[in-house]
C-alpha cells in the first residue's frame, strides 16, 4: 500500500499537467503571452499567438512574394535581409521571425506590449486591450482561447 501513495500522487500531478491550459485562456493571458513572445524574440511562440485569419492573411503575402519578379523580390530582399530564395517560400513561422526582427524600434506591436494595460474591452468571441500609450490591440476567442487578431492593424 505505501507504493501506491507516491504512485497516485504522480498520476493526479500528471493529470493536471495534461489539463492545463495550452493556450491563453482570457485576453490578459493573450497579451502576455505576445508580450513575451516579443520580449524573447520568438517565432514560434509568434505563430502560436496568432489567430487564424491572422495566418491566413501572412499565407496570402507570402504567395504574393512568390509571384514577384527577380528584380522586385532582390530590392525586397536587401530591404529585410532575407535570402530572395527565402522569400519566395516563406512559412507563417519565417514571416513572424522577419517581423521579430525587422526595424525593431518601429514595430508598433512590439511597442504596445512593452506597455502596461489600461483597458480591457471585451464584447463576445472579440476583446480589445488598449496599453498606457493609447495603443488598441485586438484578440478573438478561438474554441475555448483567446489569439491576437492583427488582421484589424
């Protein structure tokens, strides 16, 4: 019996692991998670934090990347820093790392999750958090968590 003691406390420790959640459950949850996923520099957690429409959107510029001609995709490329190659087949993950570290002072997310919240707005599947610089982010609920909609910058 004195087996089944640890045996059971590793299982309910297991259990609740497997419970919790994977994503952000309330908008706060959502701005902190982007918040960090921009403070560490972040693809992947970039990705994670985006809604689908978000992706769907990045999808449809990176097709447009692929059409461009060479002369147009070299100017891009020097701009970005980023192989024309690259370009041409960039993934969500890739357009998130460019945006993590292109012109890092002018990205107006990365400023406002450097802010404090001030507000939180929230009406249905949608909420808006504005940061102490007057900055309004927007999030949409997906299943049960909440994404950031950059759809609506």
């Amino acid at each position: 019996m004195r087996v089944l003691g640890p045996i059971a406390s590793a299982l309910v420790a297991a259990l609740a692991i497997s419970c919790s959640p994977q994503a952000a459950v309330t908008p706060r949850d959502a701005f902190r998670d982007l918040k960090e996923a921009f403070r560490a520099s972040d693809a992947a957690a970039l990705e994670r934090q985006l809604s689908q429409d978000s992706r769907a959107n990045i999808r449809e510029a990176a097709a447009l990347f692929s059409r461009m001609d060479d002369r147009q995709l070299a100017a891009l490329s020097g701009k970005l820093g980023v192989p024309a190659d690259r370009l041409k087949r960039l993934s969500v993950r890739d357009y998130c790392a460019i945006a993590l570290a292109y012109d890092r002072e002018r990205n107006v997310v990365r400023v406002a999750t450097g802010q404090d919240i001030v507000g939180v707005n929230k009406k249905g599947n949608r909420a808006v958090i504005r940061v102490a610089n007057g900055m309004d982010l927007p999030f949409v609920k997906e299943g049960p968590y909440w994404k950031f909609d950059m759809t609506l910058l």
